[in-house]
C-alpha cells in the first residue's frame, strides 16, 4: 500500500532571520532524534539595523531606542549585533558618508539588506551541512511570500548533501511525498512572493497532479482558509491589530486544492498566532489534518512539531517550543 511506511519528522516554519532559531532549528535533529527536518517558508528577516561608525564611535536605532556606543566598548558591540540576530534583524556597518547615500537612495539599502540576508542563509546552510551531515540527517526547506525573490532563488540555487530546497517541486523522502509551494496570497503588507488565488490555484494543481495522495504530504507556506490554523489579529484602518478582534487569513485555494486532492497530511505556517492543529474534510470524506507550528521568532523561541506517518495516516504529533 502506498504511504504504508513508517515515517517521523520536525516541522518549523517562520523562523524570520533569527540566529538564536536557525541554531536551534538545526540542533533539533540531535534534540529530537530525528533524520528529516522541514522548514515550510520564511526564511529571512524584515528589518536591516543601519550602525553608523564616526570617529568617535557607534551610533544605531533599535528597538525604538537610540543607542551610542563608543571605540572602546567593542565588547558591547557585539553583544548588541548579536541581539540583533536574535531578534530575526539585520545589521550593516557603514560610515557616516555611506549611511547618508544609502537614505537619499533606497536601493543602495535594500541591497545591503538582500547581502545581510544572503550571508544569514549562507551561514545557516553552512552550520547545517556540518551539524546534520554528521549525523546523517537533512533538513528540506521552502522560502515564504516575506523571502525576497533574490533569496528565494540564492536558496534554489544553493542546495547541498543535507540542506534540500523544494520550492515548487516534489521531493521523495522516506517513502512519502513532500509537495512545496512558498508562495502566499495577497496581505496588506504587499510581501515580495504573494499571487492571486486563481494562480495559485493553478500552481498548486499542476503539482499535486504529479503525486499519489495516499503518500502525499503538502508543505504549503499559507494556511487554508477559515481553519483553526489561520486566525491572525483584525487590522485597522491605520493598519494597527487588534488585541481582541481575529480573522481568517489563509488561502481559499489552499483549502480547495486540499478538499480536491486530498492528500494524507497538509504543514503550514505563515500565521504565527495561530499554531495548532485542525481537519478540513475532503470530497471523498476524508478528514485530512493540517497543522501550524507557530511562532515566536523575535524571542528566539522555536516552535514545531514532531509528526509520525504510517499506513497512510496521521499516526502522532506533538508540538515542541524551546
């Protein structure tokens, strides 16, 4: 029977950029003893740190707090860049005459942010391949719709023996099928890698064509929508959310695409407020779970789940936070 193997494997998505999670998301294989870690989008950070070097020190923004730090403080330095890389940001270092060019050119910035992000990826993927290659596990990834198109295709084009991208392709791993799309629909914040429903539709259908639902499991970075995994805070019309008001976020073709071609299970993330685990019911009956991890990135938190697969089902989850 098809999907009939046993199969274990963690779950993340959403790590944003932050050191202190990458570092946890790869040591999870020795953690949790697992062999198959998948990452389901959201590779990068959203915000670059500018630290401006003048003669007589440092002076930066972050957090809302001006901080200066003088020559001889080099210690409190690189205690501040790397909370920094906890939080998911970025910094860059450039003198005063830099820093002014870049605010009167916002394309200079952005492709100090898109170098900042590319370093990032580079060094998780570097940590990676040494960590998980010792121990024979690998770790199979997927950009989000908040990874630049840049990085999205430095990630394609970077694969290694334990780090695998997947975006938009099927990938054979322990005797299942991992269907990736980091693609998400359209927010209010206009993220680099957002389609309309009707192309993702069409995306989606194209690939789900090519696997056998029995063995199927979907790693799509969106929630389908109106599911317990989906509910992220209601925006104002000065785009502030709501502490009290929630709504339904994720993707109406997702959730098509789902109840269509069913497969035996569905991972997610995109809505960090939303981790837990829900059912969207089939055509054909079936109640195919779907699960988000969350989120908690700027804290340097990770949060994930554990899933064991066999006989073409569901068999145990347990979702994880440290």
């Amino acid at each position: 029977m098809l999907g009939s193997k046993a199969a274990r494997l963690f779950f993340v998505s959403d790590l944003h950029g932050s050191s202190t999670v990458f570092n946890k998301a790869i040591n999870a294989a020795k953690f949790y003893g697992v062999s198959t870690i998948v990452v389901g989008g959201d590779l990068t950070g959203k915000v670059l740190v500018p630290i401006v070097e003048s003669a007589s020190g440092y002076a930066l923004e972050f957090q809302g707090d001006l901080i200066k730090i003088r020559k001889n403080e080099r210690q409190k330095l690189e205690a501040l860049e790397k909370e920094i890389r906890t939080t998911g940001a970025y910094y860059s270092i450039m003198d005063e005459k830099e820093y002014n060019e870049a605010l009167k050119n916002p394309k200079l910035m952005d492709a100090k942010f898109v170098e900042a992000m590319r370093s990032s990826i580079d060094d998780f993927f570097q940590k990676a391949e040494e960590r998980l290659g010792e121990l024979g596990a690998k770790m199979y990834i997927i950009p989000g719709n908040d990874d630049y198109n840049e990085v999205a295709e430095y990630v394609a084009k970077n694969a290694g023996e334990c780090v695998v991208p997947f975006d938009n392709k099927i990938i054979e791993v322990q005797g299942y099928s991992l269907l990736g799309y980091g693609y998400s629909n359209p927010t209010p914040w206009r993220t680099p890698r957002e389609k309309e429903e009707k192309e993702i539709y069409a995306d989606l259908k194209k690939l789900v064509e090519k696997v056998d639902g029995e063995k199927a499991i979907y790693v799509i970075h969106a929630p389908p929508y109106k599911t317990e995994i989906d509910k992220a805070p209601k925006l104002g019309s000065d785009m502030r959310q709501s502490v009290y008001e929630f709504q339904h976020v994720g993707s109406v073709s997702v959730r098509k695409i789902i109840e269509e071609m069913p497969p035996l299970l569905s991972l997610h993330g995109h809505v960090h407020e939303s981790g837990g685990i829900d059912f969207v019911e089939a055509k054909n009956k079936a109640k195919v779970p779907v699960i988000n991890p969350g989120s908690e990135y700027s804290s340097g938190v990770l949060r994930g789940v554990i899933v064991e697969l066999e006989g073409g089902s569901l068999r145990k989850y347990v979702f994880t936070k440290g």
